[in-house]
C-alpha cells in the first residue's frame, strides 16, 4: 500500500453522514466498509473495542478511529457529520471529522504510516475548514487527496 487513493475511494467517503453519537457513527461506517470478506458486525466491534482502549479523537474535532483485522484489506472512509459527536477527546471538543482506517493484523508498518500522514494533514487548521465546508461527497474526497498532496505526500502517498 502506497497511495490513499489506493485505500479510499469515493463510495467510503460522506459528507454529512447522520450520526447522532459516536457508536452511531462507528456503525454507519462500519456498513461503508464491510465486504464479503469482513462483516459489518465484526468491522463495529473491532472498531468500539479499539475505542474502549482510549479515544481515537485527535483534538479539534477530529477522530481517527482504526482496527487491525486479521485478513482485513487495508481500506479507509472519511466522513463529516453535521453535527459534532462525543468521542471523549482530550481537548473536550466534539467531533465532527473522521477517518476511519481498517488494515490487516499483519500490517503493523502501514498502519503507523497511514495514523502519521493523516494526524499531520488534520494538524492543519486550514485543511479541517476547507473539510468542513464540503457539501458533497466528490468534494470532500477531491479536498482530502488534494491536501494529501500539499503535505508532501504527493496524490496520497503514505511514504516518500
């Protein structure tokens, strides 16, 4: 895995996805990115027992909520919500942008990778406006690749 482009298409991103709390939101991604291979119930679980551990939340609305699933395809979604949720972040915020990053088990090095690129992109205050103010699906997925690349990462390059 090398690009986000690669692990994120346009059908796992929602803009203004309606969730009224963070197991609600959790579920509804879940439902984007289930397959044949990896259920809805088994990606909601993995993901509800990662939070269990301690919050995913950044800071500053935003979450980046992620399991590793033996046998799993590496893939993402990104969803806005229209109204923020609690996800018990350390700066009490709410959170209203998330990226929810499912790999495999075996792969520890990504998964970091991925979790490094994407706390740096939602670092920028300028990027989360700029998400925040998308009012479409297609948009909010051509302004994430595009920050992506204003990082440095080139068009969603995870490593150099």
């Amino acid at each position: 895995m090398s690009h986000f482009s690669e692990i994120i298409e346009t059908i796992t991103v929602r803009c203004d996805l309606p969730a009224a709390s963070r197991k609600r939101a959790l579920q509804l991604v879940a439902q984007l990115l289930a397959d044949d291979l990896i259920s809805e119930d088994l990606l909601f679980d993995s993901l509800m027992a990662r939070e269990r551990l301690g919050s995913t939340a950044l800071g500053e609305g935003v979450a980046l909520p992620h399991c590793r699933i033996k046998g799993a395809t590496t893939r993402g979604a990104l969803v806005s919500l229209p109204e923020p949720v609690n996800f018990e972040a350390g700066d009490s915020e709410p959170v209203d942008l998330l990226f929810v990053l499912i790999v495999s088990e075996e792969e520890t090095t990504a998964h970091l990778e991925a979790l490094s690129v994407l706390a740096r992109v939602f670092s920028v205050p300028q990027n989360r406006t700029c998400l925040r103010a998308c009012s479409s699906d297609e948009t909010l997925y051509s302004s994430f690749l595009a920050q992506l690349s204003q990082q440095g990462q080139g068009p969603g390059a995870l490593s150099a």
